[in-house]
C-alpha cells in the first residue's frame, strides 16, 4: 500500500502543483481533470461528447496520496470565457482563440488546462481527393498504408465557411458492410500519420482531420476489392450536416 502511494504522489506532482506538509490530513496536490471537450463555442456553454453542459473537474489528495475534499477555485486567464457557479465554462459571443484555465485550492494552484474558442460547427465535407492503396507481397507497412483520407469541420456562421479546429472526430472502417471493431488490428485497421492505431482524432488548424488505412497481408488472408472510411462529428448531440462523411477507398495489387 506504501509503494501504491508513492507512486500516486509522483504521478500528482506531474499532474499539478504539491505543497509539502508534515500534516497527514493536509491538502498537499490538485489535479486538474481532463477537459470535457477540447474546445467551447463562441457564446455557449462547455459541453461533453453527447452535447451535455458538463463542468470543471479537479480532484486534490492529501499527504498520504489519498483523495480528499476541499475548496476548489477554477480561473480562467482571459476573459473570453468565465467561470461561473463554480464551475461551469462560458464563452464570450465574440471570443476566438486559446484559453488557459486552472484549478486552485487555498496555497496549490494546478497546471494550465488549453481550451480552444471557436465558432459553432455546422456541417463536414470531403478533403482532398482518394488514393487507391496498391498493397505488395510480402508485407510491408509503409507500402501496405493508403495515403490519407480526408474531412474537414466547417462553421457557416459568418460571411464565408471557415474550418473550425479542436474539435473531435470520429472515425469507423468498414469491411463488406461490417465494421471493424475498435482496436482489431488483424487485417485492415486505421492508423494515423505515425502509423499508430487510432480511432479519434481532433481537428487542426484548418479544421482538417484525415487518417489512412493499413492492411496487414498474412496468409490465409484475402485482402478486399475496397474499404469505407466514415468519419463523425457532432455538435449538441446532433450529428453535423454531411456526417458521416463517406469515404471509399479501393484497394489492389500493385
């Protein structure tokens, strides 16, 4: 139990901020959760991945390294978002741009939290065009990887769409009409630029997000004429307009 609380210490001074103290029931760190979303939309509260108003969250651990209970304040650096009942986001109507927030309990404040301000996303379209994957014998990941498949996130708010970045995408493989499951790696799977499996992505700048597909050639697998990419995205609960973006991706010998 003594090493378990060790440990908890050291990951909490990665996390936050400590306070030594020789008081066992003293709050020594803060931990400020992850955020619930990335980013908050000009003029509206910060939501999770179902569209629910969800707040701030820290969590503090006294000397022993076990959860406690105290006063937390959470501050935001700018003023184009408040804190307000404590813990809820609200971002100014007119906010763009990057936000620090962080969380504090009386002499321990937390590390920053990033949240992005943008305009409310509405719709997603296709972004580039559609390579076919020309897969070799014997297997090889760099030749056995499509180039990649692309969407953007667009918001229509103003005079001209513009792309709207921090925001989360999903993405699902299908196979004949089948989905891949999450995490199956046998065959065909999706991968990002690193060439690492993966599922979700956020947007950039531009509010681009891509992934690429890798087949696996092994024997006693027969790889398929073609694959579908569908990538996800929502705002409030509600799938934009164009989600899912449907990308089909043939697939041949070279």
């Amino acid at each position: 139990m003594m090493r378990r609380r060790t440990l908890l210490l050291t990951a909490i001074v990665l996390a936050g901020c400590i306070d030594l103290s020789t008081d066992p029931d003293e709050i020594v760190a803060i931990q400020f959760q992850e955020l619930p979303w990335p980013s908050v939309v000009a003029g509206d509260t910060l939501r999770d991945a179902s569209g629910t108003i969800t707040p701030l969250a820290a969590i503090l651990f006294d000397a022993g390294g076990d959860p406690t209970t105290g006063d937390v304040e959470f501050l935001s650096q700018s003023a184009a978002v408040q804190v307000v009942e404590g813990d809820y986001v609200i971002a100014d109507s007119e906010a763009t741009g990057t936000v620090n927030l962080l969380a504090s309990t009386p002499g321990i404040q937390s590390n920053f939290r990033v949240l992005e301000v943008v305009p409310a996303p509405d719709s997603m379209d296709v972004d580039g065009t559609i390579a076919p994957l020309r897969w070799v014998v014997p297997d090889d990941p760099t030749s056995n990887t499509s180039a990649a498949l692309g969407a953007r996130v667009f918001s229509n708010a103003g005079d001209a769409p513009v792309g709207v970045k921090s925001w989360i995408v999903n993405f699902v493989l299908e196979v004949e009409g089948v989905p891949v499951p999450v995490g199956d790696t046998t065959q065909l799977f999706l991968v990002g630029d690193n060439g690492r499996p993966s599922w979700v992505d956020t947007t950039g700048a531009q509010g681009s997000v891509s992934r690429r597909v890798r087949l696996r050639i092994a024997p006693g697998l027969t790889p398929p004429d073609s694959a579908v990419v569908l990538m996800h995205a929502s705002y409030r609960g509600v799938p934009l307009v164009g989600s899912p973006v449907r990308l089909v991706l043939p697939i041949q010998p070279r």
